[in-house]
C-alpha cells in the first residue's frame, strides 16, 4: 500500500503544484481503523492526507454533481474502476467536461463490505468484498490520466460465491411471489433518497420525487409510494446504472437495490449490448434506436 | 376558477340511439367546474355553433367540453367558433362519443357510462388547459441551394422563377453535377449536354441566382426561415470578374501531364490552370495549388500570369468567407459511385479495359478524351465485344449495399444500344441479376437493346475475369440455362452501385437533418413529406435522397422549390402552438430531449449571470421547428420540458377522472 | 350529522383502499385505459367506428400525438388510479409520422416491462400494440382479446396498490 | 412518583415480556432483520435482539409515523366532507392518525428513551399536537441500560448517559439473577401491576440494593460547542467541512430526535387524505422559495443548520439539547461524517478561541 500512496501523493501533488486542478478529490482515513473517507485537497502540502486501501468504499464521482465541487472548476478525481464509469457516464451525459477532469486512476482489488469492516473484517476475499467486486471487469479503470498500479495480489474466485444469485431466485419465481418478496422490502423503505443522493448519476437539479405538478410519486411513506419511488429510481437508472452499489451501501434499512439495478443492466445488455459507462462518446442506450430493436412483445 | 361548459350531440341518433344524451349531460353537470350542460341534436350545424357561441359569451366559459363525434372530425370547426367569442381554441376539448361509443357498442347502458367516462376525461383535462398561442416565425425569403447538379439546378431555377433570390453553391469549378458529364441520356437518347448547358447558362445569367462555384458550406445555424450561412469560396487564384474565359492560359500551362482529369473519370489529363470541360459554368480557370508550379517551386512559373491578356491571375488570393442570411435550404449533394476496387475478381485497377461505367460515358461523348470513338484504354484500339456487369456493388449486403442503385440496368442497356451505333458489328453481352425498368418507356428501351441491337442477356454473376493474350476473359453463370460462359471481350464495363456523396453525413450533421445509416438524407415523411427533410425548413432533391435517375432528380429539385415558394408566400411561418417547452430553472441539460428529437428543434443555451458568467447550460426548444411530437417530454428525467396540449398534468387529470 | 359524514366516507373508502379497485368496484367490469397515438391508432379505432364494428366497452382512449409522448410512467399512474389493464399503442415501425417517436419508446417499453416483470407486476396487464390508421379490425380485435384476458386474471394487488 | 425498585430473573423477564404480548398489547422490541436489528412488532420474547448495542434506526416512528394520516375528506357534487381521525384510527390500523393503541417499547436504550421527552417540547410549545400527544401517552419504554458505548456513542456528552433513565418508564440493569428493574414513572407501575401473575415477577429491592451508575466522564464539553455555534455563523468549517456531505438525510431519518415533517394531499377528484411525512433539513428542496431562491444554498448551509438546531436554538429555547447522543447520524452515514467528531472539533475550536 504504501508505494500506492506514495505515488497517489505524488500525483495529486504534482497536478496541485502545476495548478493542472483546483481541487483533489481522494480518500483519507476515516473515523476508525476500517473506514475510510473522501477528503478535499486545495493545498499541495495537504496531500499526504491521501491513502488508498479496501475500505475506500465510497464512489468519489458523486461530488461531481455538487454545485459547491463544480466551482472548483478543474478537479482530480481519485476513482475506482466502477466508480470511474460513472465519470464516463456524466461526461456523456453533458454533465461534466473532460477537461476539467483529471482521472486519477487507482487499480482496486476489490472493496470489504462496509457492515463487515465495522466488525472488525480486514481481509480482501470472495466473501468480504461486494458483489460488484466478484463480477468486476475493471479493476483498472478504463479511462485514466494516471494510473496508480495495486501492490496487491487478485483475489481468488473459486466459484462458491455466486455473485447477484437472488437474481436468477427472482426471476424463477411467480409473480406473485416477487410481489411478495419486492412489497417486503421496499415496505422498509423510509423514503431518505439517499439511493438517491448517493448516486453519482442522480444529478438532476430537481428530482422527479420532487415534481407536484403532476404528483408522479406518491409521497407517503408506505406501500404505495415507496413501491413508486424505488420503481422510478430504478427505471432511471436503467440503462445508466453503472453498478458502483452506492445506493445499496448508502441504504439505512437495507434493501438489495443493487438486485433491480444489476438486472436492468444485464436486461439492457441483452436486448441492446449496450453497456453503460464504457465509451465517453456512445449515445446513451435510451437516447438512440435501432430500426431492428427487441419487437417481439408488441402486438 | 373553471367555467366550463358541456355540450353533448345527438348526432342525429347516431349518438342519442345508442348513448342517454340525456343522462350524460346530467352526469357532467354535476362534475365541479361544469356550469351548464346541454345535448343538442347537432352541435356541428350552424344553430349548434351558435348554442356553443352564445353560452362561451353568456357564461363567460373559461372551457369547453363536446361529447361529440370524433376531434378529426370537427375539433377545427368549433375552435374556430370559440375564437370568434374569444375563447383561444386550446379550451375546447372533444370527448368522442360517436366513432369510439356509440358506433361501436350495442349495450345503451355500458355504452352511455363510457360515454359519461370520456367526458368525464376530457372536463379534468381542460381544467388544465392552458391558452396556446401559434407560433410565428419571420422569414427572409431567400434561399440556399446546395450542389449545382441537375436537381439543385432546377430547384434554384424554379425558386429564382418564382422571382425569390436564390444562392447556389458548388464544390467543383463548375455547375453540372454528374449529368454533364453522361453522353446521352436514357430513353430518348437526348444528348446530355445539350440539354444541360442551356440549363446552366440559365443559372449563370439569372438575375435572382447568386452562384458561387468552387466554395463549400462552411457553416448552418439558425432555423426555417431564419438561418444563417456561411460559405467558404476557396481561393482560384483568378480575379473573377476580370476572366474572359479565353483558354490562353490552360493553353499554355507547362504542367499537363500526370494530372488526371477529374472530369474525364481519370482517362485523361488536364493542366494546373484549368477549366473542367469546355461547357463549364462559369467559364474561368482554377489553379490546382496542389499541382502548380508556381505554388510548388517558389513563384518560379507564372506563365500563365504572363499570357493572360486581362492580367486577371492572382497567385495571392485567398480563401474567402462569405455570411449570407437565407429563409429555406435546398440540400442537393448529388451522389458518387461505389470503388470498384472492391470486387477484386472483375480487375479493376489491375486491367486497363476494365472500366466503370461513367468512364464508359466519357468515352462514347463528343467531348470526352476520345472525342466520341470509343476505344479501350489499353491500347486504344476499337474493342469488338464488351462485357457490361450489372450490380456491382448493389444488391449485395455482404461486400457492397443491399439497395438497388436504380438507374444501373437503364444505363447499361444505353451503354450496349450506344456501343452497338457506334461499332457496328460489335457484340454486347450483359450479365444481370433482374432486369428493373419501370419508368414510362424505360421496358420498350432495353428490349430494344436486346431485340434490336443484339445485346445478349445472361442472368448471373461474374466469377473471374482474367487478361488472356490481349483479351479479357470473363468467366461467369447463365442461371437461366443453368451453363457456365465463358467470354473473350476486349473491354469490360461494371455498373458500380451509387453511393451519397462523400462527406454528406457531415453535411447533414451541419445542416441538422437526418440520414439513414448509408448517408442518404431522411425525408420527414418517406411517403408523404418526400421533399423535406427532418428539420423545418431544409429541403431534399436529387440522388442525395437515394438513388434515382434524371427525371426524378428534376421532379425531387422542382418540389423542393414548390415548398420553399409555398412557405415564402405568407409573411410569417406559422405553426400551431402545440409545442414543447423547457423549464429552464429545473432543466439539468443531460440533453436526452437533444438525442431524441428527430427535428433538431432542441439547442443547447448557456444561462448566464450579469457578468456573462455561464452558471449552467440547458435546453432551449425551438419553436419554428419543434413539430410536437413530445418524444423529448418522454426522455426528460427530471420533467423538466413538457408538451403543450398534451401536458403531463392533463394526461394526469385525464387518468384522475377515472380514479376508482 | 357526524355519523353520516363518517359512514358516507366509510362507504366510500370501501376497503380501506385508495390507490385501487375498492368495493365499489368489485361488481364493475375490469377498466382498461389505453394511450394511443395520434395519427395511426387513434385513426384506427375511428375507422372501427366508421365501419360499425363492435367491441368491449371495457376501454377509456387517452390521446397523445405519438408513441414518442406515452412516457411509461402513464402506465404506472394508470395503474395506480385503478386501471385493470392498460395498452399502448402506435403506428407500426417505419411509420411514425414523426418518423422515430415509436422506435425511441419502444426501447423504453422494453426495458420498463421487464422491470415492471421483475417487480412483480403481472406484465399480462399491459398491451403494446401497433395498429395503423386502415387496421381497424386490428383495433377491435386487440381490443377484445385484452379484455378477455384482463377478465380472466386474478384480482389480486400489485405493489402499486395498498393491500 | 417516587421511584420504585425491583429485581428480576431472566426466567422472569421473559414471562413478563410473553404476559405483556398475551395481554393484547403491542410489544415492540430489537429484532433481527436479515442480519441487522430494527425495532418490530415481536410475540415472543424470543424474537428480542438484547446482544446489540443499537437498532439501526430509533423507534421514532412510533411517536411520529412516517406517514401519519391527519384527516380524510370526500367530495360528493359541491358538499365536502371532512373526516376527523379521532374518529377513526386511521387507514393503518392506529399508526397513523390522533387514536393509537397502547404500544410498549422493550429493550431499547437510554438514549432513545430519552428522544420521547425531548421531542415532547417541540410538540407542545405553542400548539399542542393531539397526534404526538396521544401516541407519547400511550408509549410505554422499558430500556436496558448500556454497558460498553462505541465509538460513534457520545450519550455522556449529550446530557445523558448509558445508564440514565430520563424517558424511559423502567429502566432495565443487568446483573443480579437477571436484571434489576428501576421504575420511573406511573406508567412503568401500571406495566408491572397489570396482573397480579406479573406483579409477582419482580421483588422490590431497597434503592441501596439496585446497582449505582458508573462514574460515566463526558470527553468533551457540549456547552463549548454551543459557544462557538453562538458565535461563528460564518465559520468557513461548515463549508469546508461538509464539502463531503452528500445531503442524503440518513442523519435526519435516522436520528431518533429528528422531527421535520411535510404535508401532502393525496387522493382521487371524488376522495382523499392529508398526510404528513418524514422531511429531512438536509434537502436541497427543503427550504427551496418558489421564487427559485434558496436561503441555504450549499450543503454546508444545510449541515450547519442541523448542528444549529440540535446544539444552539433548541437549547436556548426547551434548555435540551435536540440530541440523544446515540451516533447513529454517523454509523449509518454513507460518507462517513461523524457527529461526534464534529461536536467534539467544535467545542475545541471554541476553546483556542477563548483561550
């Protein structure tokens, strides 16, 4: 780790000192041993604050929609592979110019699960890390002005963990019984739109949550709104999703967000081979079509 | 607070005999906001316009409900009564009763019910109706064609005839486009320039046409009426108004070998100073800079400067940018044929003799580098027999495009009827796939090259064409009697499928307008709008539309001017108000609304402080081409833009209305 | 005075339900709201009119200029105002008189009705159709077979509705 | 009332919590939830969680539901009908609406039973909320006090402690043959006395014999925190510091002291409710004007004014700070801002100011 840091350092110190950015975004120790945190850096004798390990679990890029972060102006982003598709996604999507940006890279071997970390779990393996982590395509980030390498060795994937399984769960199932298993959860919901705020990719300056005229989502906090909210959440993020899991980590009550967002985006490459957040200059899946799309369902 | 009145028609009993008028003008009364209700046997005669009229005045109606026929039916006849009352049309709404009530359904109860529900519908949306006004957009009234071929030819001499100005612009030195450059023209074998020269002098002296040849479209913005142009006139090193076009200086240029002339399809040469053809329009030389020897040996030769009379040469000039302002865009960019070099096996490039087909014009023209004999590049003697190879590179997915180019079959059964005039004895044998003549006279033509001239037909392709001994031995199939044939020709010409001009897919991204996946401009409506394009105000002619042969390319450049003469004889561009709209304060410009829109009514405007600061960049519609189709209200994440008349809170209410 | 004000909005809450079919509407015939396009499915069921066919009177027209505007988001909101079934309909491909609002929806519908699916709504209760303005055979009989259909589905809630 | 104390043995314990289920009433306890602990209906004593230290969110919702319903109305032609909920328990069977049932609260901790008085001020200042009321009254709180706080706990800092008693109506301590029962209010009382079978569970013990607190040492001082919130409204460490903030309201949703709320119609054209639902000060939205102007524009203006609240206005007007030290604003943030931290800076800043 410490010749990850060293050279993290190194370059945001550098890209500081060449006033190349206003602003590094990156990690910095957090309020216990397993935690870690993003950290603000203007000043170029501030950077040693940085650090990379496996419990840098947050998606960085979901500053960039900040209006307080965007008057920066030019900014270094410290970004994960996953995470760094959503800079991908915001620069398709006009929301951030890749000028302004200089993506630093890290190469990440998988993130601890946070609930797992604060008891205490240190260990990068197939059982601590994420889902995303075990279906991960990009450890090294696609798109990066600097890459920082891992000192760490992959971990192993023998097969016992089957990443997302209750996708396949659910989608054997009755409707009926994915009513049920759906109601359930989406019952705990307290409506905090943190799914939302968490999202590096829910930018909008006014939600659809938000809009009155006409009320598109309910706003009671029950069956019925809850069920509206997180089926609009995740409709749009269908074919955005660039399955970072914020949502789900930043979840009070717990629910498998990442169950409904994995299977749009397995759903969207099916019909469409469209995967998001791959190519800054793709059209967006639902901003283009094809003569020739996925018919057979219309009468 | 809603004032609305309701109106149910009887439509003599093709409504009352199956729907309780009665009972549903009682239902919508007590409906909140409904001030009175009435049926009337029929609301679409002049005593029921009136009923309509007098309540509007009476009640002071702030909107209006008929349960009535269908809205195709009358929707206009009785906005147009409201608007004489005052009442801005968009507060009238229709509920149709007839055509989706009662002609379809037999049960009086279930049918009046659902008659009660549609009104029930349209009384919550026109609560929310908000007056529309119809947009009007300024026009100058002035247009822009692009590319001199014969279709930009017509539709500049129809417009500049309809005494409207018109500007044309042409890439190459000359106007003519491909036409000039066919010897003679299917079915009636008229000669080709004789028919297009007078057509170019024309657009030379018309006194409502500006042309600039030699200058490319640098920049589009703007919209239908209202756009503005840029347009590049690349440098000829000729100060033009001084030229009298008296060929001293091509005459004398020392660089006349190695250069192939464009216009002779490579079989020819032609010098630095040079003017394409001797028809050219206009008739003033331009200096190939990459081929000059004065621009590429330091200012040494300037031997044409010396011969000119008029001192008219300035090896100086430059580029010049030139700004016009214009109300309609005529896009004619013409099209170019596919590289032969793709089929490997017929030797194109390898074998001299085996040429295209427009190469093959230019050796049977008058004016063409043989003056009109025609003989194989090879070795210049008169070929005895010619291999003519249809669909090559049409018709075939796999290595060319799948379309067919149209005009191939027609010009090949020219070729062959040509070759068998001017060689006599001479045999043609042409390899085809089907035989596709469709126009008035086009089937009687190639009979006639079968019949009358000798052409022999064999359906199928050619496997390999191979030089034997100074002969071209073309092997390929006769399906239809199943032989393999073998031929010994001394030239083989291929009908190369035709493709859009090079670079029209930028063009079009300049323009705004829509293309199909091989470059050929969309038309707005392929069956009913074939002369527009996507976007408002920008016009479709000739091949750049797809393949099609020279009278429809005329037809294509006269309905192109017959809109722009229609849009350009009212004062104003008017459009009905029914058009999107952003909210810009919510607006996060993701510019989803941008990708979807297939007018390209959506831009993207910078929201600025008072310092000129730019705080965000958002959607901006515009509404001279905004057609309403609101397919960006369905790709807004946040709501943010919405349709007017069709707005998300009256689709809402519309849903509300039959809440259980 | 009080107890009729209670027991009129007793009786009009049915059963506690405010999204969807209450009592009231148990003895109703199924509701099926569809959203259709202006220029071919609209025509389309007038052409049905005009010629005098018949059809279930199960169906509420709510009329969009394309295919383009029938944000899926209507369905949603259909269904939360009570409606058994809902169809989307427009002109066929190739046809749009705004030559690509129903290409653009139909990835949307695709990827919506596979969401909806996964959510645990019976996707049997929403239609997409594309019916032309000279297909009113077509219109009736979608009509028709999606009526039959809605009817033979059980009541049973979605996660649209308060159980 | 004068308090009472008692002893009582696990065994015990559980007949008590069983008999309290099998009397009808509703008992709510920690419980487990696919790995993580929530308050919930239980039947058994079994289903309790007592092994954590916290349940990821507080019992608020008993006190202020999500969602609470406050009247309904009908519209039949021009005559509007209002339904009031003293009427009617409400469309969720009690929760929402003025009536609620009696609810009993087992297991929880000294700092959420302290959240129930707390938030009693706001609701009765000025205008007394029947709706809070009537649930607060009906709230019965058994709690267990903690023995070993975390690192995001700050209860001591907060005014009270790990083993206060303040809300609760029993206050639960280990030791003993089970626990030893110390009964606060009348309330409590009723509990144990609400059979004689029950009565009988717990053996009064002399105050002497019920364990005394620990010597529990606050590591900052709160009231320096209010010090320097009095005086530094434009301190540049809101901004800077909450540049991190993301403004997901997990802080606000989670907090069991936390009790913004917003009302809503919603209904059809013939009926209908207002409600009044869970709203978060760390919304962009939620001081939004219609003009578009928005007095606290960043995140760090909204943050600002969480800490405001909890630690300078609601001081200075109920003398209670609007916090129950639990930290659960800080487990559960997703950027990891620690509340704690945060209190604890200030209070320090303030000190190198005065100093």
């Amino acid at each position: 780790m410490e010749k990850m840091n060293d050279k993290l350092q190194n370059t945001a110190k550098e890209l500081l000192e060449n006033k190349e950015v206003n602003l590094i975004i990156g990690f910095t120790k957090g309020s216990n041993p397993l935690r870690m945190r993003s950290v603000f850096i203007t000043d170029p004798n501030d950077v040693s604050k940085l650090s990379f390990n496996a419990h840098c679990v947050q998606d960085l890029a979901v500053f960039l929609k900040k209006p307080e972060v965007k008057k920066f102006g030019k900014i270094g982003l410290v970004v994960k592979g996953c995470d760094e598709k959503a800079v991908n996604t915001l620069i398709q999507e006009y929301q951030l110019s890749r000028d302004n940006i200089k993506i630093i890279g890290v190469e990440c071997r998988g993130a601890v699960k946070q609930n797992l970390a604060d008891k205490g779990e240190d260990s990068v393996k197939q059982s601590t890390v994420y889902d995303k982590c075990l279906v991960c395509e990009v450890h090294t980030p696609l798109l990066y002005d600097y890459l920082v390498e891992s000192d760490e060795p992959a971990f192993e994937i023998n097969g016992d963990i089957k990443p997302y399984a209750k996708i396949e769960e659910l989608d054997a199932m009755s409707v009926e019984d994915r009513n049920m298993f759906w109601q359930k959860e989406f019952e705990k919901c307290i409506k905090c739109y943190a799914c939302r705020q968490a999202c590096p990719l829910c930018y909008c300056t006014r939600c659809i949550v938000e809009k009155n005229t006409p009320q598109w989502i309910e706003t009671n906090i029950e069956e019925t709104g809850n069920a509206q909210w997180n089926m609009i959440r995740a409709y749009h993020l269908s074919g955005r999703c660039i399955g970072c899991g914020e949502c789900e980590r930043a979840c009070p009550v717990n629910i498998p967000l990442m169950l409904v967002n994995e299977k749009m985006a397995r759903d969207v490459f099916e019909k469409f081979g469209y995967k998001s957040g791959v190519d800054i200059n793709a059209k967006p899946v639902f901003g283009t079509f094809d003569a020739n799309d996925f018919n057979e369902f219309i009468k | 607070m809603a004032r609305i009145g309701v109106f149910v028609c009887w439509c003599g009993s093709n409504i009352a005999g199956t729907v309780d008028v009665k009972r549903v003008a009682e239902e919508a009364a007590k409906i909140p906001g409904v001030v009175e209700a009435v049926d009337y046997k029929y609301m679409c005669s002049d005593p029921g316009q009136n009923t309509l009229r007098k309540m509007i005045k009476d009640k002071n109606l702030t909107g209006v409900v008929l349960a009535a026929c269908s809205p195709h039916m009358h929707e206009n006849t009785f906005r147009k009564a409201a608007v004489k009352e005052g009442l801005n049309p968009y507060f009238i709404e229709i509920a149709n009763i007839r055509e989706q009530v009662s002609w379809v359904h037999e049960d009086k109860e279930k049918a009046t019910e659902k008659a009660i529900d549609l009104l029930k519908m349209m009384v919550e949306k026109v609560k929310k109706n908000k007056a529309i006004e119809d947009v009007r957009v300024p026009l100058t009234k002035k247009a822009l064609v692009i590319g001199g071929g014969i279709s930009g030819i017509q539709a500049a001499l129809d417009i500049a005839n309809g005494g409207v100005e018109v500007i044309l612009v042409e890439k190459e030195p000359s106007i003519g486009g491909k036409m000039i450059q066919l010897d003679e023209t299917f079915p009636t074998l008229d000669c080709s320039s004789c028919i297009m020269t007078p057509k170019m002098v024309e657009v030379y002296q018309h006194p409502n046409i500006k042309l600039y040849t030699y200058s490319e479209l640098e920049e589009v913005s703007g919209y239908i009426g209202n756009f503005n142009v840029k347009i590049k006139k690349k440098a000829r090193s000729i100060v033009e108004k001084d030229c009298t076009g008296c060929g001293d200086c091509w005459n004398i240029c020392p660089m006349h070998k190695n250069v192939k002339s464009e216009f002779n399809v490579n079989l020819s040469e032609r010098t630095a100073i040079y003017v394409p053809f001797p028809q050219a329009v206009p008739l003033i030389p331009v200096i190939d800079r990459s081929v000059c020897l004065h621009y590429k040996k330091g200012g040494k030769c300037q031997k044409c400067y010396d011969a000119c009379g008029p001192k008219c040469i300035n090896f100086d000039l430059q580029d010049e940018i030139i700004e016009e302002k214009v109300g309609a865009i005529v896009a004619a960019t013409g099209y170019d044929l596919m590289e032969n070099s793709l089929y490997g096996e017929y030797g194109y490039g390898q074998f001299k003799d085996v040429i295209s087909g427009l190469q093959f014009e230019r050796l049977l023209s008058a004016s063409g580098p043989t003056e009109g004999v025609v003989k194989r590049p090879s070795d210049g003697k008169t070929p005895e027999t010619i291999v003519f190879i249809q669909c090559v590179g049409s018709r075939d997915p796999e290595k060319g495009v799948p379309y067919c180019s149209k005009v191939c079959c027609m010009y090949t059964a020219k070729h062959a009827k040509l070759f068998a005039h001017k060689v006599h004895g001479s045999q043609s044998y042409v390899f085809y796939i089907d035989i596709r003549a469709t126009s008035k006279g086009y089937e009687e033509f190639v009979r006639g090259t079968m019949e009358n001239e000798g052409a022999i037909y064999l359906r199928g392709r050619v496997s390999k064409i191979y030089e034997d001994n100074g002969k071209l031995i073309v092997k390929g199939a006769d399906t239809l009697s199943g032989n393999q044939v073998e031929i010994a020709a001394d030239m083989v010409v291929l009908a190369t499928g035709v493709i859009p001009k090079k670079g029209s897919d930028k063009m079009a991204q300049m323009l705004g307008i829509s293309y199909d996946k091989y470059g050929f401009y969309t038309e707005s409506h392929p069956k009913l709008r074939p002369a527009e394009s996507s976007t408002a105000g920008i016009y479709l002619a000739g091949m750049a539309q797809g393949p099609r042969d020279i009278p429809e390319s005329v037809v294509s450049g006269s309905a192109a001017a017959s809109k722009i003469l229609g849009l350009f004889s009212k004062s104003e561009y008017e459009v009905e108000g029914t058009i999107a709209s952003v909210n810009k304060t919510t607006c996060v410009g993701c510019f989803y609304c941008r990708r979807v829109c297939a007018y390209s009514a959506i831009s993207k405007e910078e929201i600025k402080d008072r310092n000129g600061n730019v705080l965000k960049v958002v959607a901006n519609v515009n509404s001279g081409l905004c057609a309403g189709c609101g397919a960006c209200v369905n790709a807004c994440f946040s709501k943010s833009i919405d349709l007017k008349g069709y707005l998300d809170e009256q689709i809402f209410a519309e849903i509300k209305s039959l809440a259980v | 005075m009080e107890n009729n004000i209670v027991e009129d909005v007793q009786n009009a809450r049915g059963d506690k339900e405010y999204s969807a079919g209450g009592a009231k509407d148990k003895d109703k015939e199924p509701r099926i709201i569809a959203f259709v396009c202006n220029w071919c499915t609209y025509n389309g069921a007038d052409l049905a009119g005009t010629s005098r066919m018949k059809y279930a009177e199960n169906v509420r027209v709510i009329k969009l200029p394309c295919t383009g505007r029938i944000d899926p988001l209507f369905v949603v909101e259909a269904f939360k105002k009570g409606a058994k079934g809902v169809l989307v309909s427009g002109c066929h491909p190739g046809d749009c008189h705004y030559t690509s609002g129903n290409y653009h929806s139909r990835r949307k519908y695709t990827a919506f009705r596979d969401l909806l699916s996964y959510l645990g709504v019976d996707i049997n209760r929403v239609e997409f159709s594309w019916i032309s303005a000279s297909e009113g055979n077509k219109w009736v009989s979608v009509i028709n077979e999606f009526t039959n259909k809605i009817k033979l589905l059980p009541d049973n809630s979605d996660i649209f509705s308060k159980k | 009332m004068e308090e009472k104390y008692y002893e009582i043995s696990s065994d015990n314990i559980e007949k008590f919590v069983n008999n309290l289920v099998a009397q009808n009433n509703e008992v709510i306890a920690p419980k487990d939830k696919d790995g993580d602990t929530f308050y919930d209906k239980i039947t058994d004593f079994k289903d309790a969680d007592l092994n954590i230290l916290l349940p990821k969110l507080s019992f608020k919702e008993y006190l202020l539901p999500k969602t609470e319903t406050l009247f309904e109305y009908s519209i039949s032609g021009s005559n509007i009908n209002i339904l009031d909920p003293l009427e009617n328990a409400g469309a969720d069977g009690g929760n929402s609406g003025k009536k609620s049932v009696k609810r009993i609260i087992f297991g929880s901790r000294p700092c959420d039973a302290g959240a129930g008085p707390i938030m009693e001020k706001v609701f009765n200042w000025d205008y007394k909320d029947e709706f809070f009321n009537e649930k607060f009254k009906n709230l019965y709180i058994i709690s267990i006090a903690c023995v070993q706080p975390d690192n995001y706990c700050f209860c001591t800092e907060a005014q009270l402690s790990p083993e206060s008693s303040y809300g609760s109506d029993i206050l639960l301590k280990k030791g003993g043959s089970g626990y030893y029962a110390k009964v606060i209010t009348e309330k409590g009382l009723e509990l144990i006395n609400s059979t004689s079978e029950n009565a009988g569970l717990f053996k009064e013990i002399p105050k002497e014999a019920f364990p005394a607190d620990k010597d529990w040492k606050a590591a900052f001082d709160i009231k320096k925190t209010q010090g320097f919130l009095d005086k530094n409204f434009t301190s540049s460490y809101f901004q800077e510091k909450f540049l991190s903030c993301i403004g997901c309201g997990i802080c606000t949703y989670t907090c069991p002291t936390c009790h913004c709320f917003d009302i809503q119609d919603e209904g059809t054209n013939e009926k209908g409710k207002r409600i009044r639902n869970w709203d978060s000060c760390q919304f962009g939205i939620f001081t939004l004007h219609t003009s578009g102007h928005n007095p606290r524009v960043t995140q760090g203006d909204r943050y600002r004014q969480r800490l405001m609240h909890k630690f300078k206005v609601y001081n200075e007007k109920f003398n209670k700070y609007l916090c129950v030290g639990c930290g659960r604003c800080s487990r559960n943030c997703p950027e990891d801002i620690d509340l704690r931290e945060i209190t604890s800076e200030l209070s320090l800043m303030e000190d190198n100011i005065t100093q």
